[in-house]
C-alpha cells in the first residue's frame, strides 16, 4: 500500500491524456481515471498481486474509456441533451424565458433525488465521482439517475 502514492504520482498525468485521447467527454477524464485508481486500491488492499502496475492501470483505464463510450451512445439513443442544453444556454432564443421557465417546471417535477443529482452535475458542475461521494451513492446509480432525468426531461420537452 504504501507504493500506492508512487503509482499516483508516476501514471496519473499520462493517464489522464491517454483517457482524454479515447473519451468522447474530456469532462470526463479525471473521473474515469480516480475510479481506476480506486480500483487499484481496492484490489492492492485485497491482498492481489499486480506485477505490471503501469499495464494493468493503462488497460484500466481504456476499457473504463471505453465503456463511457458505450454508455453515452447508449444514452445518445433516449436524449437528446443539445435540445435542453440549447434551452439553458441560447441566449438569442425570444422565447427563452418562456422556455427556460418550461424546463426548470419539468426539472421541479423530477423525483427528489433525481432532480439533486442532475442539479448537482449542471449547476454545481461536479464530476460522477464528487455526487456519489457526496451523497454515498454509487457511480453506477448517479449515472443512471442522470440518464433517467435527462429521459424525463426529454420527454416533456418534447411535448413543449
């Protein structure tokens, strides 16, 4: 455990470009990276072996790229995220503020705990990783909440 700072400090910048490099989301990159890490630590604190550490995080770090990747294409298939990005951000819509009243009824009508996790990513701006730490959650179920408010959020936007 104690060469685990040494792994950090030696891999985790070439880490991070190599994931910015495979992501299609560099907003992304430090979180998939961490999870790595943390992955590494939970299997070094298990007692494993990992002879080639620099390999095994690399891999790691390629097949979590990866599966973002998949994820998000996933994801791309049930959202259209421009669509609400365009009704936060397009300042030279007339309609706008009607608009934007639209979509933050539409996000007021979120479950609670959906609604406090899409807020923290959009307006507080925190990673995966920040939410589920912060609220002792799951990466895998703050994902999974945003995905579904975006479902939602999709879907009554749609009919505005």
């Amino acid at each position: 455990m104690k060469h685990f700072k040494i792994y950090f400090d030696l891999y985790y910048r070439s880490l991070c470009i190599y994931a910015t490099h495979l992501l299609n989301d560099t907003n992304l990159v430090e979180d998939v990276v961490m999870e790595c890490y943390i992955g590494l630590w939970i299997k070094l604190k298990g007692g494993a072996q990992i002879s080639e550490v620099k390999n095994y995080l690399f891999i790691s770090v390629r097949n979590a790229c990866y599966d973002v990747n998949r994820r998000s294409k996933i994801i791309a298939n049930f959202v259209n995220t421009d669509q609400i990005e365009d009704i936060l951000f397009d300042e030279d819509d007339e309609n706008k503020v009607e608009r934007e009243a639209e979509l933050w009824q539409a996000i007021d009508s979120l479950p609670q705990k959906c609604r406090k996790i899409f807020l923290m990513r959009k307006q507080e701006e925190l990673s995966h990783v920040e939410i589920a730490n912060q609220l002792g959650l799951s990466i895998k179920t703050v994902e999974s909440q945003i995905r579904n408010a975006y479902k939602k959020l999709r879907d009554k936007i749609g009919k505005i």
